[in-house]
C-alpha cells in the first residue's frame, strides 16, 4: 500500500510541476483534438480494462491514468528563457543546438528544436514565422534559427 501511495504522489507531483510551468508559457503551441481524444479514450480503456478489489492496485491505476489523461489537455510552448513541454524538466534554449522554423502548408508553423543529430522536440505553432523569428531573436538565438528546410552535409 504504501509503494502505491508513493507512486500516486510522485506521478502528482509531475502534474503539479507541469501545471507551474504552463503558466510561464509566452507562445502556446497548437493542440491536437486527436491527442486529446486518444488520451481520454486510453484513460478510460486502462481504467475499465484493469481494474482490480485492491486498493492499492486501484490507487496506482487511476493516478496512472489522470497522467494520461492530462497528458492529452495539458499545453505546451515556449516561456521566456525555455521550452515548456510535458516530459521536459529542463529545455533551456542554450542546450539545443539548432532551432529550425519550417512553414506548414495550414499557415502553421512547424518548429523543432534539436538536441543532437538525432534527437529533437517539435511543436507546431499558429504563430506567423516573422512573429517566431523575432520571439527567438529577442532572446538572442539568432545564431541557432534555421529556416525552412535545410540539407544536412552528412547525408548526401
């Protein structure tokens, strides 16, 4: 019982974390109605799927779930000084290497912010690119834009 009720606390305080920090957000980056949709039908699925008579089983479950669930709603973006994103305790700007700006066909644009060659954060933004480029030269990241498409040396 008690692994449980450290289990439900820890996975609270990521909420509770991710809550604070949604507040910090300057540009909120476009939700899906489809992850939204995918996260209450697996809460509710995981919840009714294993549901078990012990309480601490039942504890662990629904705290597992209300994670998912709020994974679906919760929003991400970017503050002043870092990428807020569910997951990512620390996403200062200065760690990635490179932040590229494509242009979606929707008027959206499509920013993914890359830790390494093969490891990278996207989100998708409703904000005109001028508005993104200048959000990002304000804090001094002019150096890290890459715009639209670029072709990487390495793979040719």
């Amino acid at each position: 019982m008690a692994e449980a009720v450290i289990i439900a606390m820890f996975l609270m305080l990521l909420i509770i974390l991710q809550v604070r920090e949604q507040k910090k957000i300057k540009l909120v980056a476009k939700s899906s109605w489809i992850k939204k949709s995918i996260s209450v039908i697996l809460s509710i699925t995981l919840t009714t799927v294993f549901w078990s008579n012990n309480l601490a089983d039942q504890i662990k479950l629904i705290a597992f779930a209300v994670l998912i669930f709020m994974f679906g709603f919760m929003k991400e973006g970017v503050s002043e000084d870092h990428l807020i994103k569910l997951g990512v305790l620390t996403g200062d700007f200065h760690a990635f290497k490179k932040i590229q700006i494509e242009a979606l066909s929707n008027h959206a644009q499509f920013v993914s912010f890359y830790k390494s060659k093969n490891s990278r954060l996207s989100l998708v933004f409703d904000t005109p690119k001028e508005e993104l480029i200048s959000y990002f030269e304000k804090m001094n990241l002019q150096d890290l834009l890459v715009i639209g498409e670029e072709i990487d040396d390495e793979r040719r």
